[in-house]
C-alpha cells in the first residue's frame, strides 16, 4: 500500500483493506487489570514467569515500523527495563522511535542510554545500571605498571 493510500485509509476517506496489520487471533475476553505487558508480537520478548515473580525481567524489542512504539511504551510504563533495537528500521522512523523514547523515559522519571549503534536500553527510575568499569581503576589515564 502507498503512502498517499495509508494516508486516506488513516483519515477514513477509502477503505483500508491492508490485512498485515491486523491479528485475527484477537480474543475479546481477554483479562484487563493484570500486570501482564502487552504483548501480542512476537518481536516483543519478555522472559520466563519466575523473573516476574522476582522482579528480574528486561524485554527487547526489534520494531520494524514506529507503529511498534505503543509496545515500548507499555513494557516501559510497567516499569520493565526494555532494549529497543532498531537496525531493522529506516533511519526516518528510527529517529521517531528514539525521540518517543526519549519522552517515555523523561515523562516517567527513567533514563536512555546507547548500548551499540542504532540499539537503545530504556530503564526505568528504581533500576540501576552497573557499567563494566573496575573500581579503584582511574577513569583518565593509561595503567602504568611502576
């Protein structure tokens, strides 16, 4: 579909009949009120029930589009630390995905970091991340063996 078609479609003046966006697995009794993310690509990881329990999870995403962003979002907004890979995306959408991120994290209090290129990590305000540096080892400066 064009883009002057997904704009028609998006503004309801033709009939959008795009069927990849759609999920006919789509269940209407689905549980609300449960501290379960929302989940429902399968580019969206979460890791096992055992580290919800304990508070221990970290979700990636590979979003392939800036509709992948709400996913982000929610994962973020459930206070789960989320890294956000985006060398699948045009660099016009990887910089919206970013600048959304950029405002997830400043509106709920957390914090980006670039981990490599064009791959983020989204932490949320009680996490802390521990960088690989050893302690006591001076930060400017060459180890001088003398």
């Amino acid at each position: 579909m064009g883009s002057v078609r997904k704009a028609s479609a998006w503004l309801g003046l033709v009939e959008d009949n795009d069927e990849r966006y759609y999920d006919d697995e789509y269940s209407e009794d689905v549980e609300t009120g449960t501290n379960q993310p929302w989940v429902t690509d399968p580019r969206v990881q979460v890791v096992s029930e055992k580290a919800e329990d304990t508070g221990r999870r970290i979700a990636t995403v590979t979003p392939d589009s800036f509709r992948d962003a709400r996913g982000i979002g929610e994962l973020f907004r459930d206070g789960v630390p989320v890294i956000v890979n985006l060398t699948a995306m045009d660099p016009a959408d990887a910089k919206r995905v970013v600048d959304f991120a950029a405002g997830l994290t400043f509106g709920l209090r957390g914090s980006i970091e670039r981990v490599a290129t064009r791959v983020f990590l989204l932490t949320p305000a009680h996490t802390q991340v521990v960088n690989g540096e050893v302690a006591g080892r001076p930060a400017d400066g060459f180890f001088n063996q003398s």
